[in-house]
C-alpha cells in the first residue's frame, strides 16, 4: 500500500494499519502511520489550520486528529486518501510538540513557557486554579476551531501543570483545583426522556466550545439534539433521524468524548 501526504511526501505505512486493511482502504479511525485510533475533528477545524491552497481536498465534513505523539501524522481521513504532517500544519500542535513554547490555550493564547513562568519565575500559582486566574488557560469557548485538535486544552492542561509544579518540587495539593477535569459524574440522568428521544451524560466537556462539537457530530449524523450542557455533562437528543439509537454512543465517543450512562425514551 503506497500513501502519501498531502504535498507528496511517501509515507510509510505501519503493520497494524495493513493487518486492518481491506481493499486497500484501512478502518477510518486508524491512522495509518502510528496504526493508533485518532477522534474525529470537523472540517472547520481542519480548514484553519492548514493553507488556503488544500482547501480544495477538503471533501468531507470530518477528518481525524493523530493523538501519537511521536507519529508526523496531523490530520487524516482514510477514505479521501488525505493526509496532513505536522510541518504541513501552519499552527504548532501540542500534542506534537516537546519544546516549552508549544501552545498550551489556543483560545487565549496561552503557552507552556508562560505558565512555567508563573509558577518558577513570579512563583504566583501552585494550581490549576491559580493558573486560569492569571493566564485564562482553559477558559477559552471556540476551542473545536482555534485547538487543532478540536478540543479543550482541558484535557492535558491538568497533567501538564501537575508535572511542572513536581519538576518546581511541589507535593501538596497537586490536585488543587482539577475538580472541573475529574467530574466522577456519579450524578443521575435527572428526568426519563420521551418515546424517540434518549438523555446522556457525556464525560469530558469542558468548555462551550466542546458543547458545540458534540451538538454538531450528532446533527451532522442525522440527528435532532434538544440540548447540550456541557456543565453538567446532560445531552438531550429529541430524534435519531436516520441514526440507528444504539449506534448514537459511537457518534460520541469518535469525537473523543465518553458516553458514561444513557437512557433511551420507553413507550
């Protein structure tokens, strides 16, 4: 199987993605460099990340985002034969990158170096809590656009500080202010939904801007959504369309999302 990236370059392709391959088309989640499962990220956010001039390959609503850290694979979609290398991508991707000066906040422009230096160098924070107030971080709302990823930078955000406050030497209270990351949604889904319709809680919103792309992965699927709420986890959809309802989980989760409990409409 011979792939290529979007500006020719030859890539080589992995075993696992071969072993999965079929007809010369592998699984549409499995990037085929790092053979790893990527999530599903919109054309939007994909348009805004690469030039103008690969516009034009852009033929489908939605690509897939390599998590691998050590993979030069960016972007991907198997299908369109589509893919994207880091040094292919006009903006600097966090999960890429090693250096201290990797984004970190897309939204508010938030990098690795100016929290390390809030911590080491004013020496004004020792929480996620504290970071937020004095950079943002993490408090963006149009991350599914401005992230590469097209998600919160929540979801490293709290790692990353953790490690630099243990390299700074501090023990205590590491998990100070992680509440918002860590939700154990033990809650319950608060009201039966109607025949047709389903609730769910969806573990790992943070921010409007992760709302947006749940609503968008399920309309674009065929389906009617009453209501996101990504404070509290709750995601109300009022028709499946041409969706099938046990296939609604997966629509979910290819977004790199988690679906902890749902309750579907009874007679």
């Amino acid at each position: 199987m011979e792939l290529k990236s979007i500006t020719g370059r030859p890539l080589k392709v992995s075993t696992k993605y071969l072993e999965l391959s079929r007809d010369d088309v592998g699984p549409k989640d499995v990037c085929p460099i790092s053979g790893s499962r990527g999530h599903r990220v919109m054309k939007v956010t994909v348009s805004n990340h690469v030039d103008s001039k690969f516009w034009y390959y852009l033929k489908s609503d939605w690509f897939w985002f390599c998590n691998d850290p050590k993979c030069p694979v960016v972007y991907y979609n198997n299908e369109l034969a589509v893919y994207f290398l880091k040094d292919e991508v006009k903006t600097k991707v966090f999960q890429k990158e090693s250096l201290e000066d990797r984004p970190v906040c897309y939204c508010l422009s938030v990098t690795e170096a100016m929290i390390r230096e809030e911590i080491m160098v004013k020496k004004c924070c020792d929480s996620l809590e504290d970071i937020q107030k004095f950079t943002k971080a993490g408090t963006g709302r149009w991350c599914p656009i401005t992230n590469p990823s097209g998600k919160c930078c929540k979801e490293y955000l709290g790692e990353l500080i953790e490690n630099i406050l243990k390299e700074w030497g501090v023990e205590e209270n590491l998990r100070s202010g992680l509440e918002d990351l860590e939700r154990s949604f033990r809650l319950e889904i608060p009201s039966k939904p109607s025949k047709g319709e389903a609730i769910m809680l969806v573990e790992g919103m943070s921010c409007e801007g992760c709302a947006v792309a749940v609503r968008a992965a399920l309309e674009n699927s065929g389906a009617l959504v009453k209501s996101v709420d990504w404070r509290s986890g709750l995601v109300h959809v009022s028709s499946f369309g041409d969706l099938k309802p046990e296939d609604i989980k997966d629509v979910i989760e290819t977004i790199g999302y988690r679906v902890s409990k749902i309750v579907f409409g009874g007679g």
